[in-house]
C-alpha cells in the first residue's frame, strides 16, 4: 500500500466529486454516489460530451458540463472521476492534476506504458495530489485471501503460475455498439487492455511482475475486429516460476480457473471456491531425502470460504476518499497501474515480434509500434477526438 499525506487550499470535510464519462461503467459509479454509498463524498458534477445524455443527471441535480477542463477549472470540484475511453485517461489525468484535482482513474490508466509513465510522472510533480486507479478486484476476499496465503509462506517456493480465464466472451453486437471498440485508435488493444486489465493487476499485485513474457495474440480471431481477441502467453518470474495467461472474447461457456503450484501444495481458484492440497511436508524437501522414487508427501485438502464483494467499486471509492481526507493508504495507488498496462503491451508486442520480452518493457518501442497501427486503424475520428488528440500532444512534447 502506498500512504500519502496531502494538504488543501479548502479545508475539506467532504470531497466534491466530478464525474467524467457516463458509458456503462460511468453510469454504475454514479449510481451508487448518488445513492450515498461513499461516506465523505459528493457528487456534484457530470460530464460528457453530449448535452442531451447529459439532461438526465441534471434534472437529478447534478452540475453539467460538456468540456472536461472547463469543469476541471470551474471550482466546482476537489477531484475527478475518469471514466471515458482508453486513451483519453492519460490526457484527462494530467489536466486533473494541473489544475489541482485528486483523481480516480478507471481501468486502464493508459492505453500503453509510455502514456501511463506521463501521468505517473505527472503525480510525482504534484505530491499533494492523490492518484489511484480502480482495480475493484485488490478487495474481492477470493483475491485477499489468496495473496495472504502466499504471503504467509504456506504454499512454500512459488514453481507454476496458470489462469485460463476465457469467460469474457463477447458479440459481434458489443465491438459494434461503439465505433472506438477493438481499435488500435480507440482502446490501444483488445481482451488484454480492456476486459483482462483487472486479471493483469491481481497477477502483478499478487505474485510481483515476471521478468519475461512470450505472447501469442490472434488479432480477430472471433471477430471482425484489428485487435487481439485470444491470445496466450508464457511467463517467468525472477525466481525461476513459470506461468501461463490463457484469454479469449470468444469462447462461451468459458472457464476461470487460477492455478498456484507450490513446493507445499497447489492452489485453486474456480467456482467460487478456493481449494488448497496442502502438502505435510515440503515437496522439495521430500524429494530430497525420499528413498523411494515414486512417493509423494501426504495431503491434506481445505477449503478457504469466502463471500464476494457486495459493493467493491464503491469500497475503492471510500478508500480513494480516505487518502484525500485523511492520508489513508491507498489499496490502489495510481503507480501500480502501470503494470498491468505493461503486461497487456508486452504480451501483444511479444507476438508481434515473434521473441521473448524481457521486462520491464521499452515503452517508447510499443508506442511506436501501436501509432503505425493507429495511422492504418479503421476508426475514424470525430471533430471532437481531433481536439481532444491534439489536447494530448500537448503532454507528450
């Protein structure tokens, strides 16, 4: 966790929160604000760049703005919200943070590493200023409990890493509903950045970042889409732990399935149940002093119980509120969301290339790479997008 102690040119008992972006995810966090589910904290504006979506939260007495900087400059606000499309994140959270905002970022920070490095490099400049990303899943009981597991020592030497996790399956009818859906323009990738940035972020956070990454990404495999839709990748960790990342948009009924192997026992994660085998003895160890050849050390299996989450956007919220008012740890700090972003370029870059990565990843080379895609993508962009694109350049000279 990351502890940061901030001062205000307002003396805060609440925080006064602006909203920008109103999409699906936007409109699930305004409703749970609205509904006063995070103590300390205070919806007051919206933004989007339709005024007649806009007319809705209004009439429900919400502050309206079309423009993001102007409602960052209005006065109105003590910090943001970003829930807008991929690429936007970084633009966005650079201005917040010029204009004196704390901001909550929703997945991904950034469309590629080298943006997320701006707006981290931005935060830096601006220590008073709170950054946190919403990784929802770092308060998910079934992710804590596994990272304390590990934590205690108790699955022994970490030697195999698996997560299928193919049960994002999506339809022609979702990549078509947005014309920056699954373009390299409009999101900077596919399943990896957008649906599998909260898997990215439990790996990292749980197991720490591998050293190398070997992708294998099909771009439109299921789809009639430029971005990877499936893909699988090989992973090593710098003490010598091997893992697999196994995803797809196009396979139903899919699996989730997470799969720790250790020198005292696996783990497993599938159906809402965690089982632990438990080994009495290390197997290392058993191997070592054995004197048969085909004996294994005695199991013993448990089962870990747990309840999900009953609301863990609105927990990141609070926590986000906490920071601000009170210096409280961050759960989320806005630095640690650049990992999963990396391991997301890394694993399409990977097979783009054709070789092992060694991370960390050069980001100025995936950047590279991602913008000759871009110049060939097939999303067109708006008046609108021009703007907001040649806003962005302004960060990046």
């Amino acid at each position: 966790m990351h502890s940061t102690r901030v001062t205000h040119s307002r003396r805060m008992s609440t925080v006064r929160l602006g909203l920008i972006g109103i999409g699906n995810i936007g409109r699930h966090h305004a409703e749970y604000l609205l509904d006063g589910k995070v103590p300390r904290c205070e919806l007051r504006a919206v933004c989007a760049p339709s005024a007649a979506k806009l007319e809705p939260w209004k009439a429900r007495g919400l502050a309206t703005e079309t423009d993001a900087l102007t409602l960052m400059r209005s006065g109105l606000i003590d910090a943001v919200l970003i829930a807008t499309p991929h690429f936007q994140h970084t633009t966005l959270g650079i201005a917040a943070l010029e204009a004196g905002l704390h901001v909550m970022v929703e997945k991904p920070i950034s469309a590629h590493k080298a943006d997320a490095q701006r707006l981290l490099d931005c935060a830096e400049r601006h220590p008073d200023r709170v950054l946190a990303g919403m990784f929802q899943l770092r308060v998910e009981p079934r992710y804590t409990r596994i990272r304390e597991l590990l934590a205690s020592g108790r699955l022994g030497k970490l030697q195999r890493v698996s997560w299928l996790i193919t049960d994002w399956f999506r339809t022609d009818a979702y990549y078509s509903s947005g014309g920056w859906r699954a373009t390299w323009r409009g999101e900077g990738g596919g399943v990896l950045l957008n649906q599998c940035l909260h898997n990215l972020d439990v790996l990292s956070w749980i197991l720490g970042m591998p050293t190398q990454v070997r992708g294998f990404a099909q771009l439109g495999r299921w789809h009639n889409i430029e971005v990877e839709d499936q893909v699988t990748a090989y992973l090593e960790w710098p003490d010598g732990a091997s893992g697999i990342f196994i995803t797809s948009t196009g396979e139903a009924p899919g699996t989730n399935r997470l799969e720790l192997a250790g020198s005292r026992g696996r783990l497993v994660l599938e159906n809402n149940r965690i089982t632990f085998l438990e080994n009495e003895t290390d197997a290392l160890d058993w191997s070592r002093t054995a004197t048969v050849g085909f004996s294994k050390p005695p199991v013993t299996e448990h089962e870990l119980p747990f309840e999900n989450h009953p609301a863990p956007h609105a927990a990141l919220m609070e926590n986000f509120v906490g920071a601000i008012l009170d210096g409280t740890p961050l759960i989320a700090p806005g630095a640690d969301g650049i990992h999963s972003v990396e391991l997301a370029n890394a694993m399409v870059y990977s097979s783009i290339l054709g070789q092992t990565l060694t991370l960390p990843l050069n980001g100025a080379a995936w950047e590279t790479e991602l913008q000759q895609r871009i110049q060939n993508s097939r999303f067109e962009k708006t008046v609108r997008e021009v703007a907001i694109d040649d806003f962005a350049q302004s960060f990046r000279r």
